[in-house]
C-alpha cells in the first residue's frame, strides 16, 4: 500500500498542473487573435487542434491568425480542412477565396466565391470580392457583371463604386468612371483610395487643377502612398510646372524608393526638359526595378544618341 501511495505522489509530482483543456486553448488563442499576437494565436490554436481535430471553428480561427501575420499560402489547408468538417461554413468559402487571390490563384479564388454565392445569393462582398478576382483575372466583363449586381443588392457600396471607375476607366469611358468616383466619395469622403482615383480621372480629362485639388487631399489623409505625388506631377507637369513635378516625383521616391513609377515620369520630365543625364539615371534605375522595360530601354537608346560619346 505504501509504495503504490509512493507512485501515485511520484505521478502527480511530475504531471503538469497547468495542463489545459480544449476549450481553455480555444479561448486563449481568440483572446491572443484579437490583441493581435498571431503568432501566439497559432501555438494556442495548434495546441487545441492536437486535443480536436473535429471543431471546424478551431481550423478556421488558427487559419485566420496564419492570414493576418500574412502567411497566406498555410491558409489555405486550415480553410480546406473547415470546410471538410462544415461544407456551409461560409466565412471559410470567403476567407479561403482571399487567400487563393492573395496567391494569385484567381480561378480557385472565384471558385470560392462562386460556392459561397450558392449559399448566400444575396451578400454583396461576395459579389464585390468574385468581381476582384475576375478584375485580376482579366475578365472584366464578368467583373462588371458582379459589382452591378452588389450594388443591386448594397447601393450604398463606396468600394464598389471605386473599382467600377476602374474598369470604365480602362475602357476610356471617362464620364463613367467620373460619375463612379463622384459617388464613392459622397458615400465614403474618408476613402483616401476615392479621392486619388478622382484625381486620376480628372488628369485623362486634362482637369489638372481639379486633379491636383483631390490629389493634395489624398496625400494629407495618408502622406505615406507614393501614387498621389506621382499622379500629382502629372498635373503640374500638364500646367508647365515642371519643377514642382519633380519636387513631387522627389517626394514619391522618399516615400517607397523602390516605386518605379515614379523615376519613369522623372525621367520622362528631364529628358522633355533636355536634362538627359538625369533621364538617363532614371531609366536606369526603372530597368534595375524592372528588367526589360521597353520604355526604359527606348528612351536610353534615345539618350545616347544625343549625349556626346
């Protein structure tokens, strides 16, 4: 009797006392994921996933946590493997489907959306979200069709509006694309997305005052996009102001100096302005970001034929 005493306090020595159940790993991977400790989240919801494989839930928060510290590509097994235990869990038919564009595999993307559109016919995110990756895919047409039909079902779709404009403007139907970016900003006039998209269009309808108006505003609500200061020299470029767009272009490059971009309209504005030594930079450093461009290469072709050898 006193030894198996003696092996059951030997036991209970060297058990853990902090073991966790299930449901405690559970909650403490959703209160690790809501402050944002993904990483934590992960180790929480692995551990929990050892105790249950069968909790579709579990799969799909730890596929979460993996999505937002941008592990895009382990997504996808956790989201699969939801969907495996509850084929009408429809964030996972969503979430996965943003994984796959994230991945750029857009055909399993619309896929996804297509499933969950057969579930929930009348949520327009999935409309909106299928019409990206079509829009990604290159189809256009059937990337219209589905933010007509979202704003048919959300008329008050600010994002919606924003990527509509874009496709108008592709087919230069500017009007329409205007008419688009117009009402986004009614709907959403926080959406510094809207205001540079306006500007854009204002500049293919040479408006470079009223471009240059939006783009300012873009660029105080976020400072930190270069797009703005690019599309902000094209203005001043198309009024004359051609140190002002360099000083604009200079801005965009210490904003992300890896923005082709914005050494290829730099380099297009010194050579317009006959400074091919710095044009020539510029190209060169457009085809270190992006081997190849023709642009580039034409326009270095073009310089060297004007610089003394």
């Amino acid at each position: 009797m006193k030894r198996f005493l003696l092996i059951l306090i030997i036991i209970a020595f060297f058990t853990p006392a902090t073991a966790q159940t299930f449901s405690e790993l559970f909650n403490a991977g959703k209160q690790q994921y809501e402050a944002k400790n993904y990483e934590a989240a992960i180790k929480s919801y692995t551990a929990a996933i050892s105790l249950n494989t069968q909790s579709s839930h579990v799969w799909y928060n730890r596929g979460q946590a993996y999505f937002y510290s941008g592990q895009f590509n382990l997504t996808i097994p956790d989201y699969s493997r939801t969907l495996q235990l509850d084929s009408r869990y429809i964030n996972g038919w969503f979430q996965r489907g943003v994984s796959y564009n994230k991945l750029k595999d857009h055909t399993n993307a619309i896929a996804d959306y297509t499933a969950g559109i057969a579930l929930v016919p009348t949520d327009a995110q999935f409309y909106y979200n299928r019409g990206i990756a079509y829009f990604d895919r290159g189809d256009t047409a059937f990337s219209l069709t589905d933010y007509n039909r979202a704003l048919e079902l959300k008329p008050d779709y600010a994002k919606v509006y924003i990527n509509r404009s874009k496709i108008f403007f592709g087919r230069k139907q500017h009007r329409a694309a205007l008419a688009d970016a117009i009402k986004a900003i009614q709907l959403e006039p926080s959406y510094y997305e809207a205001w540079t998209n306006r500007g854009v269009i204002y500049n293919a309808l040479n408006r470079p005052d009223s471009a240059i108006s939006d783009l300012d505003k873009a660029i105080s609500m976020d400072p930190g996009r270069p797009k703005a200061y690019v599309e902000k020299s094209i203005s001043l470029n198309k009024k004359g102001l051609n140190d002002l767009a360099i000083a604009s272009l200079n801005k965009a490059i210490e904003v992300d100096p890896a923005y082709r971009s914005a050494y290829t309209m730099r380099g297009a504005i010194y050579f317009d302005t006959k400074n091919y030594t710095a044009s020539k930079k510029d190209m060169e450093k457009v085809l270190e970001l992006e081997p190849g461009n023709k642009f580039a290469t034409n326009l270095i072709a073009r310089i060297n034929g004007l610089l003394p050898q």
